[in-house]
C-alpha cells in the first residue's frame, strides 16, 4: 500500500487566489500519464514474468502512480471545475498507444529496463520537486511533496533491481549511457505532447509539434539549476559514473545551459 492516501491530503486548504494557469495546465497533463502507470506495471511484470518478488513490488508502484494521478486529477478539478478527467484519459488512451503486453524490453535487457525506469524517476522526482517549489497554491504544494517523495523511493526500487540484474546479466558502462541517453530523449515522443493535447486541448486537432512546445515551454519554466544538477547526478549513478564530481558539474552545467536556451527558443516562437 501507499505510504500516503487522498485522505492525507488537505484539500480544505485549497486557495484559488494562487493558482497559476500555466500550473494548472501541467497538473491535468501529469494527472493523465501517472494514472497510466498501471499499464507500465503489466509491462514491467511481463518482463520479470518469473520474478514473483519484483513482480510484487512493481505493482504496487504502479498502484502509487494511479494514486498520484488520481491526486493531480481531484487537484485540477478544483482549480477547473470544467476538467472532465474521465474524459481526457478515454483521449489520451485513444491516441498515445503502447504494446504494454509484450514479455521483451525494448531497451534490449532487463538491465536496459531497469535503467530507463531510473531516468524516469529522475526526471519525476526533480519535476515535482520543481512544480512544489513553483507553485504557490498549497493543496498543489502538498500533492507534490508527496509525490516527489514517492518518485524518489521508486528510484531506489529501480536501482536496486538493476545492480540485481547487472550481477546476472552485465552492461557496460557505454551501453547504459546509450540506453539512458535514449531514454532522455524519449522525452521528446508523444507521451507528454499528447497527455497535453487530451487534458488541455481536447476539441481541436493534434498537433504534435505545437502540443510538444506548449507542455516544454511550461514544464522547463519551473526547473532551476539544482533541479537538473540532482537529476544528472541521479542519472550518472544509473549509468554507473560517480554522481558527484568534475563530470557530474560539467553535464549539470551543459544540460542547464541547453535547457535555458531551449526555452528562451520556445518563448519566442510562442510570441
């Protein structure tokens, strides 16, 4: 079970004088694609089909990811009571398509799998450290501080069962990074783009190139430097680099620098 439940949070304390649009947008594309995550559970129990002690606790976080969906979906809901979150998921379910059912991990080995799944919590627990820090409206601050919490525990459940994984079945250290690397720039794909469209902009077309800069120009509004300097450390730990060190400022450096140049970008298109 949870560590947590709806119950824990004070939605009493709800203020609509500080809510931020922008925030409000993120919430209902984030609530579509953490309700996701028990099709991501089947997967990942597909590919440890005999590992029962995985198995159990890959469900259970996906039970932990519904949760977090279901908080930022109640949360959205408040702040626009015009949010059909129903509806918006049946959408998102509709157009962003993934084998969930097949036994193999894309990412080549179970070990590639368990390092994609820590460069997804990375970028969860630094995104909703971030969104708690950026928000000002406090229901919303504490949605977050729970789930940021959480992303951060499910990357130690991750890394756990990849040292598992690599005494079984060894990795290099290029063939992690590339796998990471690949993982990272998935983050591009029409995941977000789409859970954006189905939440947000429901009766019009997709378009995957607009939605994809809407969701990016807000989402990296919030992230600040020791947002991505935790990440890359977290990343280079996955990857079996030292976390901490020359290396690891050198990449926080660049991939803050790539992101504020990135997002400057998207500002100006938006204008």
């Amino acid at each position: 079970m949870a560590a947590w439940t709806l119950d824990d949070i004070p939605w009493h304390r709800f203020d609509r004088a500080k809510l931020d649009p922008e925030l409000v947008r993120l919430a209902k594309a984030a609530s579509l694609v953490e309700y996701n995550g028990a099709a991501y559970a089947h997967h990942l129990c597909r590919v440890f089909g005999d590992d029962p002690e995985f198995q159990a606790a890959a469900r259970r976080w996906g039970e932990e990811e519904v949760q977090h969906g279901l908080a930022l979906a109640r949360w959205a809901a408040l702040a626009d009571p015009a949010f059909d979150f129903a509806a918006a998921f049946a959408r998102f379910q509709a157009g962003f398509r993934v084998d969930f059912d097949r036994a193999q991990s894309v990412r080549g080995s179970r070990a590639g799998e368990m390092i994609a799944r820590c460069i997804v919590e990375t970028g969860t627990s630094s995104y909703y450290t971030a969104l708690r820090e950026a928000a000002a409206e406090p229901v919303l601050q504490e949605i977050c501080r729970h789930i940021a919490a959480d992303e951060l525990r499910h990357y130690r459940l991750f890394y756990k069962n990849l040292e598992t994984c690599l005494a079984r079945e060894p990795l290099g250290r290029w063939r992690r990074l590339t796998v990471a690397l690949g993982r990272l720039l998935e983050s591009e794909d029409d995941e977000l783009a789409y859970a954006y469209y189905a939440a947000n902009e429901g009766g019009a077309p997709y378009r995957r190139r607009r939605c994809a800069r809407a969701y990016a120009r807000r989402a990296y509004a919030v992230l600040r430097p020791h947002h991505v300097e935790r990440g890359i450390a977290m990343i280079l730990k996955a990857v079996g680099a030292k976390p901490n060190g020359r290396l690891g400022r050198l990449c926080a450096g660049l991939a803050w620098r790539g992101m504020r140049w990135r997002a400057a970008r998207l500002a100006r298109a938006a204008a």
